[in-house]
C-alpha cells in the first residue's frame, strides 16, 4: 500500500516540471518579442505592468491575518525586490538582445553555484569536495557553449553573456539573503511583495527613461505577448513551484527543474528556429550534471 507521501510524489513531480517549463518559456517570448522592434526597457515594462496586479494579490492572500511589516521588514524587501526581480530580469532581457535562448538558460542555470559561492564568501559555510567538482562540470558546460556562440557572433555573445551572468549573480544574491525573510514572511508573501517592489521599479524606469507617447506605442504582438510572460512565464511557474514544494520538498523540486534547460533549448529550436548543435547537447549534459551534483552536495 502506499502511503500519504507517495500520494503527494506524482503530483508534486508534475507540479515542479510544469513550473519549470512555465518558466523557461520566458525567453522564448522575450526573443519573440524582440522580432517586432522593442527594447528592453519597453519589454520588462509592459511584462511587470501586467504581472503588478497578480502578484498584489498574491502578497494580499498570503497575508491575510498576518500581522504588518516593519520598517525593516520594508527595506529587506525592497532590497530583494530590486535585486531578485528588478535588476535581474532586466540585465537578462537586456542580455537576449544578443544570445539565444539555449545559452541564457544554461548561464542561468548556474545560479545554485553562485549561492554556492556566496555562501562561502559571505557565511564562510563549508564548500564539499564533490560540490566543486560539480561546479566545474557546469561551468565547462557553459564555456563550451559560449566558446561556439562567440565564433559564430563575437562580441555580441560576449556581451549578452556578461549581462545574463550578471543577471544569474544577482538573482543568486536575492537567494542568498532571502533566508531570514523568508521565515519570518513566508514564501508565497516574500514572492508577491518583493515582485511587486520590482515591478515599480520597472515602471520608474520606463517613465524616467523613455518618451510615454511615442514609447508605449508598440506592435499588438509585444501587448499579447508580454500578457502571457507575465501570465503564464511569470506567475503561473511561481505558484506551480510553490505547490510543488508543499508535497515534495524544496531539493526534490530543484532537482525536478533541471528539465527548464531542456525544454528552453527544445522549444528555441521549434519556435525560433535556433540551432541544435553537438556543442549545445554536449553544454546542457555537463551543466545540468555538474548543478546536480552540486545539488546532492548540498543536501548532505
């Protein structure tokens, strides 16, 4: 017979894949959208214009009943909102400017090895052996992958790479300094605010940095298109993985993502086209490796 935890396995694995390739669908519309003359700025935008009222919500129904924030409690969010969410997504929408989604999702990947570092950086928390070796794994895999793109383009993969890597640094120090705000918050509350934080940032930016009337006059495709970014690429894979969690834990639903990659690199190749390459099965074998062992590391 089996018992209440593997009744909460299938779903839970489910959940966690379903949220993973939720998520990895964001570049994919992101290089869609570029194909109609947006920028970056413009793009990230109208994306948090329609994620704002979702994650409001969120933030509303994870908190009913809870007592308020204190002013510290305030600035901690602000913070994460603009490091995780903010400056993150927007160095990664800058960074496909210039790089196909494959690569952006593999340097993305990275980010357990950048907390990895962190951690040793700023806690002085103990780095394993076999955690090393992991990381080396990965970051072959993704030189291998650069190393082929920087022939092909040159220093435009150099530099959409340099902007996605920042992007993966930044959302890696968000999980760093997460922790504390996540007991006492909640995770489902810490996601809506600090993503709601972000999204004012994105909205500053734009009036700040561009002309309202000629800016906001974009092609149909970029409105339907950034609808479901903030939909379905944006709020759905939050509350999926959320789930996920609940009945599988946190490790067990990391390890489950590792199929984001994957389904990046397929739907790049089905969608936009991209190249399949033996140097981008060969990059996504050794990154989504090396972050697994890195994984297993950690949960020892």
């Amino acid at each position: 017979m089996s018992g209440p935890n593997d009744q909460r396995l299938l779903p839970g694995l489910v959940l966690a894949m379903l949220g993973a390739i939720a998520f990895s669908g964001k570049a994919i519309i992101v290089k869609l959208a570029y194909r109609y003359g947006v920028d970056a700025v413009t793009l990230i935008m109208y994306r948090m214009l329609f994620a704002l009222p979702i994650f409001a919500v969120m933030a509303w129904w994870a908190g009913r009943g809870k007592p308020p924030l204190s002013g510290h409690d305030w600035l901690g969010v602000a913070g994460l909102g603009f490091s995780g969410y903010y400056l993150s997504s927007f160095l990664d929408f800058a960074g496909l400017q210039y790089i196909t989604a494959s690569l952006e999702r593999l340097i993305l990947y990275l980010s357990p090895t950048l907390v990895l570092l962190l951690s040793w950086v700023l806690y002085r928390k103990k780095v394993r052996s076999s955690q090393l070796i992991g990381m080396a794994i990965s970051y072959c895999g993704v030189v291998l992958v650069f190393g082929h793109e920087l022939r092909l383009d040159g220093g435009q993969a150099a530099l959409g790479s340099a902007l996605v890597f920042a992007s993966a640094v930044t959302y890696a120090v968000y999980l760093v300094y997460s922790g504390h705000l996540v007991q006492r918050l909640g995770s489902l509350r810490l996601v809506g605010l600090a993503t709601g934080v972000a999204c004012l940032f994105c909205l500053l930016q734009f009036v700040l940095l561009r002309p309202l009337g000629s800016a906001l006059q974009v092609a149909p495709q970029v409105i339907w298109l950034s609808v479901l970014n903030a939909t379905l690429c944006t709020a759905v894979p939050v509350l999926l993985v959320m789930m996920a969690i609940e009945r599988i834990g946190p490790a067990l639903s990391a390890q489950t993502g590792m199929v984001g990659p994957m389904s990046t690199i397929l739907m790049g190749v089905l969608i936009l086209d991209e190249p399949f390459t033996a140097w981008i099965a060969a990059g996504t074998v050794l990154v989504i490796a090396g972050v697994f062992v890195v994984s297993r590391g950690a949960g020892r």
